[in-house]
C-alpha cells in the first residue's frame, strides 16, 4: 500500500460554515474509499474563501493575518474530521483524524517578502483602499476590474516546523490533516518562531510535507480531470501524463495560469524530482480513484 498525501482546494469546500458543512460530507468519501483500501493517507488544504472571511470579520480588532490562519486550520479541520469520522462509521473503520495547527517556515529572506502579491480578503472602492493605504499600511491592488483589494507576501515553505508531530501520528495509524491554508507562515528566531504577515500557496505547502514525510504519491486536487494544453481553445489536448521535461516545455510556452495550474504543475514537479520513484497526480477529486489507477487525472513523472 502507498502513502499518498491529498491537496485539497479552499474553493472544492464551499464559501460560507453551512455550506462547507454539507460539501465535505461529499469530499471526504473517495478519500476514506482510499482509507478503505489500506493506503496511509494525509489531507492538506487549501483556505482562501475561508481565511478571507475570517479576516473580514476579525477587521475591527485587527487580528493578526498569522492568527486567522491558525483559526481557518481549525475550523476547517473541525468540519473534515467529522466528515470523515462519519464515514468510518458508515464502513465500520476503527480509526482516528487529527487535526495539526501547522507552521510553515519562510526563508526571511525571500523576495516575496518584500513584493506583497497574493490578494486576500474583501473587495474595497478606491476611496476605502486609499484609507486603508494611509492609516493601516496595507497594499492594495485593483482586482480584475471588481475593486481593490490588500495583497499579502506569498513566500515559498523551506520547512515544517511540525513535520515529526506528522510523521509520528501517521506511523500510529491516524489520518492527518496538515498544513491547512499552506501552513502559517513563520520565520525562525533564535529560540522559536514567529508569525509573519503572508500567505503561503497550499500546493507548494503540501509539497514540501510531502517530501519530509516521504510520501509515495502526491494528489493535488483541482476542478478538471486532467491537465490540458492550449486550454480552452480548439486545439486543447487533455494530457493522461507528462514528464517533467515536457512541463518545463510547457510552462515556458506559456499554457499554465500562474494563478491556478501553474503553481499545482510547479508543485508536482518539485515533488517527483526530489526522489526517485516519487509520482504526482493532478485530477479532480472525484475521479481520486481512478486517477490512483491510471483511468483519469495527469500522472507527473521523472524522465
């Protein structure tokens, strides 16, 4: 049996507490048919709809953005390990999920620190984005024509300070679930760390536990079945693999959206190339079991 780390998107578990609610209820069952089976299997996700809300309503106390990740870990946490709690017992499967609050260490001197990129948040007029400019500091951009909205560092997880908590619970037996929202960012300090203001992408952030946990298979779960080339045009081409050489092709001529499959390409690639025999999966959640077996999904291997 394998050990396969899932990334689960922030947008595949709904906008608001009740529809995440009723949504992992779907989510989790071809994850637990993957539990059934005999795989070790680690959940990690995505936070953005939900860390921005929490922002928003934590505005007016100014509630450190490390914080409301740390809350989103939790929250979202709390609706998956009941989701999947109900369907061992659905299955008879005597076994236990827990939830890590997982920090994520940045290299203090990245450049993305320094170039504020990832929007976060509500969207504000010009005039809102101009006060929150002068009396909070935040930077703030126009957004696709909707408004503005502040942007945070998005810097590149070089460490998992919980990596050992993860490996040992997996070694228990238990189903983990890490590196929520792409883990709080933090920077090491000479006696611990410290939260910084940022957001880490969750492809790379899974990637990385990953790699420390030694993971056979990284699923990185997005809302089509297969990786396309020249997407949405005539000449589209849904890809059923694609070796990493034929990525760097790809991505140099430009057909990966840096906002959405380029970061999970990037992700993958790093994956497969960190030890020989590794393999990455990028497929649609619901066709996770087929995609084990080669039957859907984009397989990315090692030359």
């Amino acid at each position: 049996m394998s050990r396969i780390l899932i990334a689960l998107g922030g947008n595949a578990l709904g906008d608001t507490p009740k529809e995440q609610l009723e949504i992992v209820k779907e989510t989790v069952r071809p994850i637990v048919d993957l539990i059934e089976k005999g795989h070790e299997v680690i959940i990690a996700h995505g936070n953005g709809p939900q860390v921005g809300m929490i922002n928003l309503a934590m505005e007016e106390i100014a509630m450190p953005f490390p914080e409301c990740i740390a809350m989103s870990q939790g929250y979202i946490g709390y609706h998956l390990q009941n989701a999947i709690y109900q369907e061992f017992h659905k299955r008879g499967i005597n076994k236990n999920v827990v939830t890590l609050v997982t920090q994520a260490v940045v290299d203090k001197e990245d450049d993305a620190l320094k170039n504020p990129s990832k929007p976060i948040g509500r969207f504000y007029t010009k005039e809102e984005s101009d006060r929150l400019e002068r009396e909070k500091g935040f930077k703030m951009i126009e957004d696709s024509g909707r408004g503005y909205r502040r942007v945070v560092p998005s810097p590149k997880p070089v460490d998992i300070v919980e990596k050992e908590s993860v490996k040992s619970l997996i070694n228990d037996g238990h189903v983990v679930i890490t590196c929520g929202g792409g883990g709080i960012p933090v920077i090491k300090k000479e006696f611990g760390y410290e939260g910084i203001e940022g957001v880490i992408d969750k492809d790379f952030a899974s990637e990385k536990i990953a790699e420390l946990i030694d993971a056979d298979f990284i699923f990185i779960l997005t809302a089509v079945d297969r990786i396309a080339i020249n997407f949405g045009t005539k000449d589209q081409i849904n890809l059923d693999k694609m070796s990493t050489e034929e990525a760097y092709k790809y991505i140099r001529e430009g057909h990966f959206a840096p906002g959405s499959m380029l970061p999970k390409v990037l992700a993958a690639i790093k994956f497969v190339e960190s030890k020989k025999g590794r393999q990455a999966i990028i497929a649609s959640l619901e066709k996770t079991k087929e995609a084990l077996i080669g039957e859907s999904g984009t397989l990315v291997y090692k030359n």
